[in-house]
C-alpha cells in the first residue's frame, strides 16, 4: 500500500465498499447533504487536494470544451458548404444564359476557374454537336476501347472520381499542361447516361483526393449534361 492511501474504512463492520455501493444505490445522497461535498476532498493530477464540487466543474468545464469544438466545428462545415451552394448557383446561372453549345463550355469552364480556382478544365463529349461549332474538335471524341481502357476505373465506378492520374489519362485530358497536373476530379457528365467526362485539374496534391466526398461533383455532373444535351445529337 502507498504511504499515501488510507486503510479500508472498517467501522462498525461497514466497509469502504459498503459505502460505495449505498451510494451508487443512492446517487442522489448529496443533494440532502450538501455540507458534506464541500468537506470532501479528491486527489488532482497536479498533486494537490480539491474538493468534489471543484472536480465536478472541472469536468463540467472539460465537458463544455469539448461540446463547443464540436460546434465550431459544424458552423464551420456549414459555412463551407453555404460558399459552395453559392458557387454552384454561379455555374447554373451562367449555364441558363447560355444560348449556345460554345456558351455553354465557355461558362462552364469560366465558373471552374473563377468560383472553384480550377487550374485547368478539360471537357470530352462521346456527342456530336447539332451545329457547327468553334470548339476544339478534340472536346468531342468517340468512346471506344482504348478509350475505355484508360479510364476503365473512372467508367466502372460510374460516379466521380478523385486522385492522380497516370500519363496517359494526364496527357490525354490536359495536354501541354499534363505534366503540372498533379491531383485532379474527374467527373461523369450525365443525362440518363454518361456522355463525357467533365475533368478539373490541380497544381495541389492535396486538393483532391480519394477520401473526399463527391456529392456536389455528382451533382455538378447531372447540371452539366442537362445543360449541353440540347445542343448534341442524340
């Protein structure tokens, strides 16, 4: 036994552990003997004696920062994702006023840039436009086997997907700026089905990654085939 700790209460045949179970079949004993806390003293980390009423707030205390971390913490969530609903109402806005298929790519990659400092948009249609058009003839390519093979991962999961990509897929959605591309999003762009791949590019690894949620990418997607699809062919 520590030269600290006392002997086993043992007077008149009632134990230490008497008096514990009498209390936990009596939790609220204190209440008609409040004098008694305040005469109470419990040993403290620091080494020092405080009495039962002082832990209690102390706990009360830690308890109470802990609940007010986890407050910021959701006021915070929510902050973000009000920035987000109104970057999001921007792209849709600028989609609506569109009156073109070129409108349409160019308000969709300015939004990118603009409201979600995209470094680098690349747009794949599996469509031909209605009309003749002053895109890039590369926006719009056919989804053949070797098509499928560099992206069969992308095409499986049939949702967003985010992470690095290899070479090939780089070069193939970025070009000449492959090589800066270092984290990306790439994203179905859907109406009943995938018609092409809306893919956002980063300069920071750690902007996307495969552990972060992709409702609002999803989201983004669904908004984007229902903008272009009047202007493509069936």
């Amino acid at each position: 036994m520590s030269s600290h700790q006392e002997p086993d209460l043992n007077i008149d045949g009632v134990s230490e552990k008497d008096v514990v179970d009498y209390l936990h079949r009596h939790p609220r004993f204190f209440e008609g003997n409040l004098n008694l806390l305040s005469e109470m003293n419990l040993p403290h980390p620091s080494g020092n004696a405080i009495s039962l009423i002082e832990r209690q707030v102390n706990v009360l205390r830690d308890h109470n920062h802990k609940l007010e971390q986890k407050l910021n913490n959701l006021i915070q969530i929510a902050r973000e994702n009000d920035r987000l609903n109104a970057r999001i109402q921007s792209m849709v806005l600028a989609l609506m006023e569109a009156q073109d298929l070129d409108e349409a790519f160019y308000a969709l990659q300015n939004t990118l840039h603009e409201e979600f400092n995209a470094d680098s948009v690349a747009v794949r249609i599996f469509r031909n436009p209605k009309e003749p058009t002053g895109l890039d003839e590369k926006s719009f390519v056919n989804k053949d086997q070797e098509l499928t093979r560099l992206f069969r991962n992308f095409f499986s999961q049939n949702k967003p997907v985010c992470g690095s990509l290899d070479a090939q897929q780089a070069d193939y959605l970025f070009k000449d700026n492959a090589e800066a591309i270092i984290s990306s999003a790439l994203v179905p762009i859907v109406k009943d089905d995938c018609f092409g791949i809306l893919a956002i590019g980063s300069y920071d690894i750690n902007r996307f990654n495969s552990a972060m949620g992709t409702v609002f990418l999803t989201y983004i997607g669904e908004m984007v085939g229902r903008s272009l699809d009047p202007y493509l062919q069936p």
